[in-house]
C-alpha cells in the first residue's frame, strides 16, 4: 500500500465514511467495474480526466457506468469548447493517479483543486458507489450519502451536477 493510499484510507476513516475495502484482479475495463460492482448492489461510474484543446482547463467527469460521453454535449454544459481527454501525465500531476484507476478519490490531494467536478446527475441518487482507490486492483464501496455529503465536502469540493441526454445511454 502506498502512503497517498494509507493517506486516503485515513481521511476517510476521520470523516466518518463508512467504507469497505476489496481487492481483487486489476479492472480494465467498465465490464472489469460492473463485475466487481453488480454483487454487490452498487455504481462503478465512469470517471473521465478531461481538458481543453489548449490544456488550461482539467474537469473529472464521473458518468453512470451504461452512459455515452458525448463530447459535444459535456462541452456545451460546462462551457468549454473542445474538450478531449487529459494527458496521463497531467493526471498523475493532479489526482496522484496512473492512467486507468480515475477516481475521485484523488480530489483529496491539494494538486486537484484546479480541476472541475462534474457528476452526471444520474449518479445523485446511487446508494453505494464503487471507486479505485489509487489503484485498479482495489475497489473502495462507499455509501453515497457519505461519498457526497461527508467525502466532497471533506476536501473542499462539490459537484457540478449535468443532467445528460437521458437517451444517450450505451447498448
């Protein structure tokens, strides 16, 4: 275990989250998510690092796991033009993350607070949300309430709720 993750664990522990911790095979993919998620009665979002074309606006985007990301949409509800995926460097820089285990969890550093949040608002109501604690082979479980009402507002941040196209959802 690293210290950003004992570090983690420890924040979250002194907020009050009530969390469970599962390790397992590294998840590549979404259906590597959901087959961790679906036992267990609970959301793996998406969560997507984001950037302007000039790399002067970052924004995590976290997605419910059957949603398209429709660029041209997101642009338009956060007001930028040209969004595309952030370089992994750049991620690694803000959320202390490696390409392939985007968490949230990662806005517990202060090297995130240049980046947007934004939350498809699908994702409002979820009871339980999964999310890789700084590493793909590991899941955090973590009630919903306590990811937004305790977690976010524990490291200064909120969500920027977007309501999606409701008929963009992956087959």
């Amino acid at each position: 275990m690293t210290s950003d993750q004992e570090r983690l664990f420890a924040h979250l522990r002194t907020t009050g989250c009530d969390f469970r911790l599962l390790a397992h095979a590294p998840c590549r993919t979404m259906g590597d998510c959901l087959a961790v998620a679906e036992p267990l009665g609970a959301v793996y979002p998406k969560n997507v690092f984001l950037c302007n074309r000039a790399q002067s606006e970052f924004t995590l985007l976290l997605l419910e796991p059957g949603r398209r990301f429709v660029t041209r949409e997101v642009s338009r509800m956060l007001g930028v033009s040209r969004l595309s995926f952030g370089p992994d460097e750049r991620l690694r820089g803000f959320l202390h993350l490696p390409p392939g285990a985007v968490s949230p969890l990662g806005l517990l550093f202060e090297s995130a607070k240049p980046l947007r949040f934004a939350v498809d608002d699908g994702l409002r109501q979820a009871e339980r949300l999964c999310f890789h604690p700084l590493d793909a082979s590991m899941t955090v479980l973590l009630p919903g309430e306590d990811f937004f009402g305790r977690f976010l507002p524990s490291v200064g941040r909120e969500a920027q709720f977007l309501r999606l196209n409701e008929g963009e959802n992956a087959p």
